[in-house]
C-alpha cells in the first residue's frame, strides 16, 4: 500500500484556473481529509485523483508509479460519491459485487465477500432490493459497501455523508471512524464540514481557492493555525477576531483594541517584537473565555443555551463576540458579567497577509 | 344545476370542440371505412348502391397470395429496417456523446435527413440509383466494376428501398438516443469506470440498460411508422419490381385505383389499423408500467 503524492498539480477548465499549484503528500495508510468552503476544488483534486479529471499539469504519484494519465481502473482504488452513484437497474448485491464481477473472481468467493461486508453494514436484509427501494441512509451504506467490498489500495470519498440528516450523519461518522481503524488504508476524504474533518482526520489539509492553506493534524490546526483563514474555518463556534495594537505597557507586551487591553504572555515577546506598535488581528476561541472577577466587564446580549454549554453573544469594543461558557448557572441575556482571557490561548494575525504572528 | 357540479363540467365544455373535430375528422372515416369493408363496391358506385358481402373481403384476402405476399414484404421491410436504424442510431449516439469541438455541428447535420419531405428523399434516391446517370452505378463503373440493377432486381429494390429509408430514419433513433444518453446520471457512469468498467463494458452493463425505457419507446414509434411507409417506395419503385417492394399501403392504393376494390381496400386498410393498434397498445402498455413502477418507487422512497 502506497503513499500518494500530488506534485504541482494543476487543473483548468477552458481559460479557468481552479487548481494552479497544489502540492500535497499522503503517508501510507493515513487518513486525509481536505476540508474547505464550497467551490475551493476539493472534489476536482479528488476526481483528478480518481482519473474522472484529466489532469493540467504536474503529477499525481501513487507509489512509484505516475498514475497522471491512466485510466481509473488503472489506479487501484474505490470511491464513494456524495450522490451514492448506485446503479439504479441493479439490486444491491449487484451493486456491491459489480466491480468484482468485472474483475472476474469466483461466484462463490464474490458472493461470501458481499455478503461479509453486507452484514458489517446491516444491509443483509436488502440485497435484493433496487437502489430506489431504499432510503437515503441504506443508500449511502450501499454506495461504502460497494467500495469495501473491493480490496483497493485508496479509498476516496467525496462528501459522503452530505445528503442524511444530522443524526444520521452523526452514526455514519462514528462507523466510518471505526472502519478506518479496522482497515488501515489509505482514505482521501473530502468535506466542507470542519467537525468531520476533525473527528475522522489524521491529517486535514485546509483548501481556499484552490490552494492549500494549511495541512496538519487536527490538534496542530486548532492549537496552532497558520493563518486567520485556518484559525475561522477550524472550530466551533467559530474564532473570534478583533481588531487591536500591539504596544508595549509598565514592560509588558499587550493587545490594545477599543475598551480592552490584554496582556500576552512573555514567552511570545521575542517573536512579537518586529509587530510592535502596528495594528494587528486578534483572534479568541470563544472557549478561551472564562468567567471570574478581575477580567473584562462585558455585557451579555444574547444567550443560547446548548445543554452542558451555553454561547454567548457579548460586545467588545464595538465587535460582537462569542462566548462560550459551562452552564452551571445559566447565565441571561441582559446581564454584566465579568471574563478573563487565557493569554496563551490567543492568536495573533498580520492584518495585511493574514498569517499567524 | 350547482355551482360545484358547474365547475366539474367545465373542463369537458372547452374539450368538447376538439372531440367534435376529432369526431368527424378520425372517427367518421374510420366507421365509415369498416363498413366499406363489408361492401363489394366499385369506385363508380355510389356507397348506397354496393352490395353487402360480409366478411368476404376478408376471407378473400386471406387466400390471395399476392396480398399475403405484401404482408410478408411489409413486415420484412419493418423488421430490417427498424432493426438495422437500432443499431445504427444507437451506435452513433454512443460514438458521438462526447464534447470535442465541431461535435455539435456534427450532430446537426446528421439529422438532417429526417427533415426532408418522404417525397424528395424518393425522388432523390431514385436518380441516385438510376441504372446509368445514378451516381452508384457512374461510380462503380468508373472504379472498373460491373453495374448494379438497383432497381430492376426483386432483391436488390428491396434493399435500395431499405437503404433510402435507413438513411432517413436512422437520425431519428439517433436523436433520441443521444438525448437518453445524455440525461444518464454521469456519476453511476463515473462509479463504473472507478469499478474497473471498460468503454464496452460501460456501454454493455450500464449505458444500455438504463437507456432501455427510451429505446424500447423508441422501438415501437419507429415500428409503426415504418407500417406506415408509402412516398418514398411509391416514388422509387411503386412496389416493384414485380411485388418485391409492395408493402401494405401500395397495395391497398393499388386495390382502390388500379383494381377498383375498394371494398377489398378498406378490409386491408382495417387489418393495417388493427396491427398499428396493437402495437400502440403495447407501447402504451409499457408506457402504463413504467409511470406504476415510478409511482411505487416515489411511494417507497417518501414512506422511508
Ligand atoms: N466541469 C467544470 N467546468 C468548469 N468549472 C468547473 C467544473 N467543475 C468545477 N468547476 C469549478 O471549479 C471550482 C472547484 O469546484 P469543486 O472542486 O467542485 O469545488 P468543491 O470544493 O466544492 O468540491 C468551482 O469554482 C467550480 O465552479
Ligand atoms: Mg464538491
């Protein structure tokens, strides 16, 4: 089993660039998620990767092997596709064993196979039954069955748990995890969901426009985003920004926006230094917050109560922020309260390139 | 009368010119033709002055050859050339769904066929197969090789009969083909190339089979309208030679001017109508099946 790299890949579609120099390596056996907003070219790096896109420029190698221009069925690997992709005029175990039959192994072995993963899925029930008989979730574990069955080196998934409900999506999720622990392949994962990137990712590679702006394990890019792009899109609720100033005050370096002055921490000062009086981005995880005397007054406009958590809309400076705070007692709207900052926990951004200071 | 009761009638009130229309312009003439059918009437005679035979037209047919040799070539010619447009129209379809450049312009002029009136494609097709000034024959002689009687031998007429009219109607098959093709779920075809799916195998294992509901529609249009079939042979053969191109609607033209049957006319024309009944039944049967199959299916697909 491979690793995979992408090497200045790149993909036009007529005079439209939307993927113009990608580079990217996958470890053997790892799972990679790209996670970005829609329309970034997650799913055209995946079918580039799958062969259902020709490629620009540049090279997709799986292995030794420079599979660029080969046929999909050259590639040695399975897919699953955010529609499912069923073949609606076969019944499920057809479905599920089309890709073997093609290949010409055995009936018997091809039917003990179907039905092994058949039962992995609870789809035993619904082998005979057309794609059209089925509801979206047993579709949606057809279309998994139909890539398990075959024994690919790369398993490549595109949005596959877009098109169910919540709950749904939630169960598949925690299967999907588990399958990935049981089969230890490679998987390429594609979502524009940050929440399963983060819960199925070894790796998640961060896309904006066709480009990569940050590959790294989910800790790496929630403890240490590269830029502000990186540090909005990974999280929930979603990081707060405010604008502020970078001065030095009594021999402490702090962030000075409107009404707030946070202090940072000393092991920062070295690197902070070369920003010193400019204008800088600030970014707090409304986690980052806690509530306790001696931090900033700060009023309480809105809250939404979640359970265990509850998230607060507040204002600082003018700028709306989110809090986000244990609901041991529910704390409403229409209050002051009072909240510290965690000065490790902050991020500082360059307001002109955005990176992370 | 109530409002409600008003209201239901509606509908039929501005039905009800296009019934009456319908019913003078198609179920007049067919009424009218069945009852013909059961007459021994000559074209000189007034309707009312014919004498009543029953079913003799009927069984007359049956035992003249000729006409059960004009069945026979009526459904010869059907079968060969609804088949051979099958395959052709559905071969280029697959050949040509694909976006390359100049593919659409392509796709326009292999349709022009079907657009020029039955009676010019005869017209044309006959100086094309003139024994010496046709371009086949100019050509086949200036290459060395000896002439075809293109329409001066029994077989050879039917088969320039049934070129002509492959020419004409492949387009067709191939227009509707081409729309079925390109309204598949790319991505069932995407997932079987993924699954290792070959072009034939693509086009074996998934591109016919869900094409099949437009084909076998498809199918059927083109075998009634092949029944149907007159301008093109009348003007290239008019049956001949001998009887080896006369389908069924020369012959009942035939029977009604050259014999002066029309009695014998109407029962032919009956039989015609009775087999392009049947298989509009057949089409609008499957038609019936596949709206019940979908209906299930919407049925299945919102209780789950
Ligand atoms: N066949 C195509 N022709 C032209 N542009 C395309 C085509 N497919 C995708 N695009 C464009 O490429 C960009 C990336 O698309 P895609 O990879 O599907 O995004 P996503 O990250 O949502 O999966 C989008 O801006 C889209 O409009
Ligand atoms: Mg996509």
């Amino acid at each position: 089993m491979p690793e995979i790299r992408l090497q200045q890949l790149r993909k036009d579609y007529g005079a439209v660039n939307v993927i113009e120099n990608l580079n990217l390596e996958m470890a053997d056996g790892e799972f990679t998620v790209l996670v970005g907003p829609s329309g970034c070219g997650k799913s055209t790096t995946l079918r580039m990767i799958a062969g259902l896109e020709s490629v620009t420029g540049g090279q997709i190698v799986i292995g030794d092997r420079d599979v660029s221009k080969l046929e999909p069925k050259e590639r040695d690997l399975a897919m699953v596709f955010q529609d499912y992709a069923l073949y609606p005029h076969m019944n499920v175990a057809k479905n599920m064993s089309f890709a073997l039959r093609l290949a010409r192994m055995n009936k018997s072995d091809i039917e003990k196979r179907v039905k092994e993963v058949a039962a992995t899925l609870d789809l035993t029930a619904y082998l005979d039954r057309k794609p059209a008989e089925l509801s979206g979730g047993q579709r949606q574990r057809v279309a998994m069955g139909r890539a398990l069955v075959r024994d690919a080196g790369t398993f490549l998934f595109d949005e596959p748990l877009s098109n169910l409900d919540a709950k749904l999506r939630g169960q598949m999720r925690a299967e999907l995890a588990l399958m990935s622990q049981r089969i230890r392949k490679n998987m390429i994962y594609v979502t524009h969901d940050q929440v399963e990137a983060m819960t199925l990712g070894d790796k998640i590679v961060v896309m904006k426009f066709g480009e990569i702006m940050q590959a790294g394990t989910p800790e790496q890019l929630y403890r240490n985003p590269a830029n502000k792009f990186v540090a909005g899109f990974i999280g929930s609720p979603t990081m707060n920004f405010l604008a502020a100033e970078l001065i030095e005050e009594n021999g402490v370096l702090s962030a000075k926006g409107q009404g707030f002055s946070i202090p940072l921490p000393d092991a920062r000062r070295a690197s902070l230094q070369a920003h010193k009086d400019r204008n800088i981005h600030l970014g707090i995880r409304p986690s980052s917050f806690t509530e306790g005397p001696g931090g900033l007054k700060m009023p309480v406009i809105l809250s939404e109560y979640i359970g265990a958590q509850s998230v607060l809309i507040s204002e600082l400076g003018g700028q709306q922020v989110a809090i986000e705070v244990n609901t041991v007692v529910p704390i409403r709207a229409g209050e002051e309260r009072e909240f510290k900052v965690q000065g490790d926990e902050i991020h500082l951004f360059d307001p002109q390139t955005e990176a992370a200071l | 009368m109530s409002i409600a009761r008003t209201n239901r009638m509606t509908p039929y009130l501005f039905l009800a010119p296009a019934g009456l229309v319908l019913l003078f312009a198609l179920f007049y003439p067919i009424c009218y033709m069945i009852y013909a059918s059961f007459l021994d009437w000559n074209p000189s005679q007034r309707i009312g002055e014919a004498d009543f035979v029953g079913l003799r037209n009927y069984t007359k047919l049956f035992s003249d050859p000729s006409f059960r040799e004009s069945m026979w070539v009526t459904l010869k010619f059907a079968g060969v050339v609804v088949t051979l447009e099958m395959f052709l129209g559905v071969g280029l379809a697959l050949l040509l769904d694909r976006n390359i450049r100049g593919m659409s312009l392509l796709r326009t002029l292999f349709i022009l066929p079907m657009m020029i009136a039955p009676i010019v494609v005869g017209l044309m097709w006959r100086y094309m197969y003139h024994p010496t000034v046709g371009i086949f024959n100019k050509t086949l002689k200036s290459w060395g090789f000896d002439t075809i009687p293109w329409l001066s031998d029994g077989n050879w007429a039917f088969a320039s009969v049934v070129i002509a009219d492959v020419w004409q109607w492949t387009p067709f098959i191939f227009i509707l083909s081409l729309a079925a093709l390109q309204s598949l779920p790319t991505s069932a075809v995407e997932a079987s190339k993924i699954d290792g799916a070959s072009g034939w195998q693509q086009i074996i294992y998934i591109k016919l089979p869900l094409m099949l509901p437009v084909l076998i529609v498809t199918f059927l249009l083109r075998l009634i309208d092949s029944f149907k079939v007159l301008e093109v042979i009348l003007v290239m053969t008019n049956g001949g030679p001998g009887l080896s191109t006369e389908i069924l609607s020369l012959r009942i033209n035939r029977t009604a001017s050259e014999f002066r049957e029309l009695g014998e006319a109407a029962a032919m024309s009956n039989l015609l109508l009775i087999v392009l009944l049947l298989l509009t039944f057949a089409m609008f049967i499957y038609n019936k099946a596949q709206d019940a199959r979908a209906a299930r299916l919407r049925a299945v697909e919102e209780e789950a």
